[in-house]
C-alpha cells in the first residue's frame, strides 16, 4: 500500500527535503531538557532576534555543545560522573540529552551563552534581498 503525502502534488516542486525534515520533527518528542522561544523586538541598528533558552541545570560550559549541520541547531548535554561518591539518595540523575531545532534558510546562529543554568541561544534572520529574474524565452523555428 502506498503512502500519499501532502508534497505529492505537482504543483510543489522540490519539497521532498521539507517532507523530510517534517517527518524528523515529528519523531523528535522527549520533553528533556524544558525550553523557551522567545521573539526579541529590533533595536536601533540590531534586527529582530530569537531566542531559544534551555533548562539545563547541572551541566557546566565544557559539557554543553551547541553546532549546526546542515539546517538545523543542536544542542548536546553529558554530564560527566565526577568519581566515586556515596549517595544515600540520588534524585538528580546525570542524564545526556539532544535537543534538534530545524533552522530555516537563512537563519544565522548569533552566539550562545549559560547563566543562572539557563543556556540561551540568539538567532537571526537577515533579510533576504529582494530578487526579481528575468528569463529570456527563445523562439525556435
């Protein structure tokens, strides 16, 4: 049985990578680490910002890493074990985590920053130039 997608129209050339992503989002459901997106306004001369900030109590600068590849932003956290210790009771597990935002085209990753166990990350998006093309039609004979 085959599967009918809503990029299966004709109509919509090229949009089988979006499809994809889609699919990738939509598998994409742990809950850990809780995080906030925010829209920060533009001021003066600095274009509008978002800002994702992650919860990520416990884990120290070394043991977050924030990249991206390809269109999208990743955010890995392990928690190294510091040695041998006597628990009587652990409730704080060190847990490793990765959280994948899809970036659109054109998205440019600011910088990141970790304060008060709060990792944020500010993002932009330029404005696009506006383009208009024109294409020459030939006549053949």
């Amino acid at each position: 049985m085959s599967r009918i997608t809503p990029f299966a129209s004709p109509l919509l050339l090229g949009f089988d990578a979006m499809e994809k992503t889609l699919e990738r989002i939509s598998k994409a459901s742990d809950g850990y680490p809780p995080y906030n997106i925010e829209r920060i306004a533009a001021a003066h001369d600095a274009p509008e910002r978002l800002r994702i900030t992650l919860a990520v109590a416990g884990f120290s600068e070394e043991e977050l890493d924030v990249s991206t590849e390809e269109n999208q932003l990743l955010i890995r956290g392990r928690q190294i074990d510091q040695g041998e210790r006597d628990y009587l009771y652990r409730g704080i597990a060190a847990r490793q985590f990765q959280r994948t935002f899809v970036l659109a085209d054109g998205m440019q990753v600011l910088g990141a920053s970790l304060k008060n166990g709060l990792l944020s990350v500010d993002l932009i998006r330029p404005e696009p130039a506006r383009m208009v093309k024109k294409i020459n039609i030939s006549v053949s004979q």
